[in-house]
C-alpha cells in the first residue's frame, strides 16, 4: 500500500486535468465541487474510504521541489509540450503553503448510510490564486466509490442475513461473523483487497483479507478489525491422495485441537464426506471438540448452493442430531455448522436462507463466504458516483454552476453551496443559502493540509448498524428482480 509506481501527488489526476488552470474564466477565484451517488443498484450508500484518501495522500506536506521538477519533465513528454504543466501554480503552493494543499473538504461522517442523490461531500480551494486545484483531485477523491459501494454491497447482505436470523433463531449473537470476505486473491491488487475487505468490516467482523485489517489498524485507529480461524484449502486435502481424505480431516483436527476450524469436503464426494467421514469416521473427535468449547464448519464448495447447503445439513442432521430452537427451527449441535462460500452474493443469500426457512432450518446452521462478489464485481457506476462542479467565485460574484445534458436527465447537477440536512429520519441536499446549521450533518473533515476529523472503525460500525428507519431491503430485492 505505498503507491506503487506513484509516490507523486501531482500524478493523482487523469491528463487532461493538468491543461485545466488555463480554462477557467478569467477572474476565478473560487472553484467549489461536491460528490454523490446519483442513484445506481442500492437505494442507499454507506459512506466510508475518505479518510483513508485523505491520510494517505492528501494529508501534511506532500508537494516537494523535487515532485514539481519530476512531474515538469514527465508531462513535457506525456504532452509533448513543455507549457501545459502548471509549473508556476504548484510552486506557488510549495512556496506560500509549505506544500500542503489549500483545500477545504466537508463531508458526512464515515459509517453514515445515506439515501442516493444526496450530497456526501464538498471540495473548495482556500487560497483564490489556486482556483483549478479543487477539480484537479477530482480523480482521487471519486476513488472513495469503491469503498463506499462495498461497504454498501456488504450492509445490503447483513440486513437480508438479519431477517432470516431474526425470524429463524433465538438471537441475532451470530450475525457479525455470518458474511466472511473470501475477496483477496479476486481483487485487482493488493491495495483494492486491502481497501475493500475494510469496507467490509465495517458491517462483519470476519475476512481473510489479511491487507484490509492492516489498513484499519494504521488509518482508523483499530488494533484488530477482524477475525479469521484455522482452515483446509483443496490442495491441503487432496494431497493426501482420494483414499485420503479422511486421514487429511484427521490430521487437521488434531493440528489444531482447540478452537473452531473450517474443513473443505467437497474435494471428491460431499455427500458421503458428511455421511461416512464426518458423521462416523470422524464424529467422535468432532462431538468431544464440542465438549471443549470448539468447532468445526464443514465447507461445501460446488454445486447450486441453495440445494447443497440443504442437503449438507439434512444429512449432518441425522449423523448429529438437531434440536428445535424457540421458533421452531431446527438446528445442528452448536459444534457444528456449514460456511458456503461459493456463489455468494445479495441476489443469492436470500434464495439459500428461505430455502433453509422453508425445510425447517434455522439460519444459524450456516455462515456464508463471498469473494469476488463482494469486493470486485463493483464499479463506479454500480452507484452512479460523480464528482462536480456547483460554484465558482469570478470577479468576486457568486455564480452557481451545474450540467444539464439534454441526452441524459440523470446526469443534471446540483447547483449552488450544499448542506445535507437530516431531520426525522430522512435526509435532504439543500442550497447553503436554505441550510440550517442544526440540521446539516455535513462537517469539515480536511483543511489546508490539516485533518480535522479522524475516525475509529467503532465509531464508523456504530453510524452503519442497522436500524429501525432502514430501507426495506427485501422490497428493493423484488423490485430489482421485476426491473
């Protein structure tokens, strides 16, 4: 998470950003941008990843003699003209500034969840000389989509898990650990799997995306973000050859003796893999790991997960026994449980937990593991995010400033200064000239290189818990299915 081949700020914006200062207005002093989600796949956003924007690049000293001289030459060549980088703007920031950026960022604090075409934050220069710097960074600020949309994805699946766990067990005491981030190896780098998997933990508390609780710990205060147990991979099983498999469970148990583990077991033939090596082979070592406080979750890992996950439990069942919890459910011993953790998303948990509600199951027995589509099959887009202008000072007048493409409606902007008010509940973008400081829920976060605000991840779980004004998820579910 250094950056890569980027360790120069000046190099965060797409090219054409670089001719920008030459096309304002004469008289601009002012240039003021703020960012939404104008709609997309969610009704709502959570929103999280500035901070770590922020801290990562934007926050302290970070323009140098030595980046101004580096970037001159890169974009004489990119450009193949010597008089488009803004070497003069850049060294009146060194100069003046100290190298710190005269911006001035507000923004809704991390963990809110937010109805989309609302406002979730505001960019503006401090410092009249340097206009064109507001929309320079454009491109990294709008990189807070990918956090901001999984943390969203992610909160989707814990209010569908919520309902099925709430109408079908005891207590929601499972809940934090029902949706594991499998997403590493299938995120585009290490730093997407880091800044993913902590979008994430915001809503869970397991993952293996060991990256994701590095970040929390180093930019949002969280020694330990999120858990994950002893587990088999195919290779670890296999090896030990088709006649094996038992002596690999085996030897895996005994590893490991304490403690919850998790077993692949579809490597040959997972139905006798429950019946013959779990539910007898097997079954005394799990039975006594569960008089000692331990388990094992017993991980399927092909076929339709709706059907599997069912069968898996039918026939743990009868080698295990189950009992009926207080609502009638069945469930397995408390040392026994399934994680399925292929062909997990929020269209497909919901079809697995009603299968489970409908055959008398508890959704208790399972917990769900999700890769690809909790961490990469996102996109900008997935959202609508945008990042645009709405006002400018030129010759010291106030002038409000929005698109309104006759092609595409959906892409009109807001115009003006904005505040997010929050009132009853509901949110609502208004002009600055309407705002009441009470209401606006907008807060100053970043300001001439200075961060003004640094959350912890408690703080952020707290905004993002799910809560009795929630968006109806299971509606949103439908009318997704019918559009």
């Amino acid at each position: 998470m250094d950056g890569g081949p980027v360790q120069n700020i000046l190099y965060l914006a797409d090219s054409y950003k670089v001719s920008h200062h030459r096309q304002y207005p004469p008289g601009t002093t002012s240039v003021y941008s703020y960012f939404e989600s104008r709609g997309g796949r969610f009704p709502y956003t959570v929103f999280f990843g500035l901070q770590y924007i922020l801290k990562r690049w934007l926050q302290g000293p970070v323009v140098t003699k030595e980046m101004i001289q580096e970037a001159k030459e890169l974009y004489s060549a990119h450009f193949n003209n010597d008089s488009v980088f803004n070497e003069e703007g850049w060294n009146y920031i060194l100069e003046k500034h100290g190298g710190r950026l005269p911006l001035r960022v507000c923004a809704v604090p991390e963990g809110t969840v937010v109805p989309t075409k609302n406002v979730l934050f505001t960019v503006e220069n401090t410092d009249p000389m340097v206009p064109w710097i507001t929309n320079y960074f454009e491109t990294i600020f709008v990189q807070v989509w990918y956090p901001m949309t999984v943390a969203t994805n992610s909160r989707i699946q814990k209010q569908i898990i919520h309902q099925y766990l709430k109408e079908t067990n005891d207590n929601l005491d499972p809940l934090p650990f029902m949706l594991h981030d499998f997403g590493y190896r299938g995120a585009s780098s290490v730093e997407s799997g880091a800044i993913g998997g902590a979008a994430h933990l915001v809503n869970f508390k397991g993952t293996d995306t060991i990256a994701a609780v590095a970040l929390l710990r180093k930019y949002y205060h969280s020694p330990m973000g999120g858990f994950s147990i002893p587990a088999s991979e195919h290779s670890t099983v296999t090896t030990w050859g088709r006649n094996g498999e038992s002596s690999a469970f085996r030897s895996f148990l005994e590893a490991f003796p304490n403690g919850t583990i998790a077993c692949v077991s579809d490597s040959y033939n997972i139905w006798e893999c429950c019946e013959k090596v779990w539910g007898e082979e097997l079954r005394d070592m799990v039975v006594k790991r569960g008089r000692e406080g331990g388990a094992v979750c017993i991980r399927p890992d092909s076929g339709d997960p709706a059907s599997v996950v069912l069968k898996c439990l039918q026939i743990l069942g009868n080698a295990f026994g189950t009992t009926d919890n207080s609502k009638g459910y069945k469930m397995l011993p408390p040392y026994l449980k399934i994680i399925q953790g292929d062909g997990i998303s929020y269209r497909t948990i919901g079809t697995i937990l009603e299968n489970l509600k409908n055959h008398g199951w508890s959704a208790a027995n399972v917990a769900f593991g999700s890769g690809g589509a909790l961490l990469q099959k996102v996109d900008r887009d997935t959202q609508k995010c945008a990042y645009k202008c709405s006002h400018a000072t030129i010759n010291g007048e106030g002038v409000d400033v929005y698109k309104e493409p006759v092609t595409d409606p959906g892409k009109t902007s807001k115009r003006g200064r904005l505040a997010l008010h929050h009132l009853g509940g509901s949110y609502t973008t208004v002009q600055h000239a309407e705002a009441d400081p009470k209401l606006n829920v907008l807060v100053p976060v970043f300001e001439n290189g200075e961060l003004l605000k640094d959350y912890t991840l408690q703080e952020i779980r707290e905004r993002a818990e799910l809560c009795l004004d929630d968006t109806d998820v299971f509606k949103f579910l439908k009318e997704e299915e019918k559009s």
